[in-house]
C-alpha cells in the first residue's frame, strides 16, 4: 500500500435521504441505514494510520430540514455513543464533537461529555464529530473572541488558527464528500484550504471500507504542491535557466 501521508481525513456524509428514497423508503431509513457505516469507516481510518477523522454529521443549515429527521439523526448519535464507547476506549481513540450541541437531549450531551472526559489521554486517532456545526460560523467566533481577548492587536493566521474549535486538528489532508455533489458545503472552511477534495457519486449507506481505503490510496499518490511547483516542473525551470544564461551570455 502506498505510504500514508493524509494525516487528517473530513468526510461529508451525504445521500442517506436519497438512498433511501431510490428504494421507496423514507428518508431515515437512509440515516439508519448509514449510521451502520461510521464504525467501519472509523476502523479503516485507524488502520491506514491517520492520525485525525472528522465527519459532518451534523451541519448548522440542517436544522431546517423536518423535526422527525432531526430527531432521528439524534437518536442515531445516541445510539452510536452506547454502542461504541467500549471500542473507542479499546482502540486508544480521543473522541470528541465541535459545534452546537445545545439543542441536544440531556442524557446524549451527558454521554458525550462522558467519552470525552474518559478518552481525553488517549493517544490514538482523533476521532470528531462536527455536529451542529458550520465553518463560517466557527470563523466568525474566533475572530470574535480573539477581538474580545486582545483588544487593538492584530490578528494573524497562526493566531487565528489557534482560537478555532479544535485547533489541534491542524489542516485537512484529504476531504472526502460522498453522495454525488462537489461542493464542500461550509465544512472546515479554514482547516481545508489546501486539502485535496474527492467527490464519489456513492451514497453514505453504500459506501465501504474498500472504496475509502481506495481513495486514500489514489490520493496518497498525488504530488500536494502548495502553491509551489512540482518537481518535475522546477527540474524544467532549473534547465530554462540555464539555457538563457548561456544564450544571453553568447549575444
């Protein structure tokens, strides 16, 4: 397998509603059905070797949609929180959410602040949920805070990054967005500026261990530039050069 060099992997878990409705089903069953992948994925992630998994479980914009989905997407989170806790603590996991959370039942906020809590030392992958959450909005409250925290001072890149949800997360390597659409969808907006994007048209409930390992494989081979030049490019411009000196100094 080629060597793993995408150290922080965000997927955007999209098409469960219509994966659900292609079959004649209401759009939860979709949500069910896709709830059973995440464990999965999780455990392929851990194994390529990444060292941080985001998923967009739940975006700021989605609480628009019909208070029967919603209240199924919370139930599912719940329902992952007791099914899960014992593997995560297992496998050296640091689980943790970033967003708004305050909507959410007593007993599901409990629970996470929970595995938080007692998977805060571990050293392995960094498992997040954004939930609640949206990348414009998180922007907006670092930049707010910092205002607030140092009144007059300038603010810089480094500082900004550092007064983010989960600051320690560091960049995107590789954001994946299943479902068909290519678009990021106001998902780590700042963590994602150089990160390379891949769009599959497979549906969240459809997708497997063999095709996520497939895309970090596919994309582990890509030369990230960024914004320099590749390598082959620079050996071309080093010749350039070379070529116009001697040119130039014959005239």
């Amino acid at each position: 397998m080629t060597e793993m060099n995408l150290k922080h992997i965000a997927i955007i878990m999209d098409g469960n509603g219509r994966w659900a409705q292609s079959r004649s089903h209401e759009r939860i069953w979709g949500h069910i059905r896709g709830s059973r992948i995440v464990s999965k994925i999780v455990e392929e992630a851990d194994e390529l070797g990444a060292k941080a998994l985001t998923l967009y479980a739940f975006s700021t914009e989605n609480w628009s949609r019909p208070v029967g989905e919603v209240t199924v997407l919370f139930k599912l989170l719940k329902k992952f929180l007791l099914k899960e806790r014992s593997r995560i603590l297992k496998n050296n996991i640091q689980f943790t959410v970033m967003g708004d959370t305050s909507k959410l039942p007593d007993k599901t906020k409990s629970l996470i602040a929970s595995l938080e809590e007692d998977s805060k030392n571990n050293t392995g992958l960094m498992l997040t949920f954004a939930f609640g959450y949206g990348g414009r909005d998180e922007i907006v409250q670092a930049t707010n805070k910092f205002i607030k925290e140092n009144p007059g001072k300038e603010l810089t890149e480094e500082l900004l990054q550092s007064y983010l949800l989960m600051p320690q997360l560091g960049d995107v390597d590789l954001l994946i967005r299943t479902g068909g659409d290519q678009r990021i969808s106001n998902f780590l907006l700042w963590q994602s500026a150089y990160a390379e994007l891949y769009f599959t048209e497979t549906k969240w409930p459809d997708f497997t261990r063999g095709e996520f390992r497939k895309i970090v494989e596919f994309v582990s081979k890509r030369e990230r530039r960024f914004g320099n030049i590749c390598s082959s490019d620079l050996e071309s411009s080093k010749l350039m050069a070379v070529e116009n000196k001697e040119t130039i100094t014959n005239l």
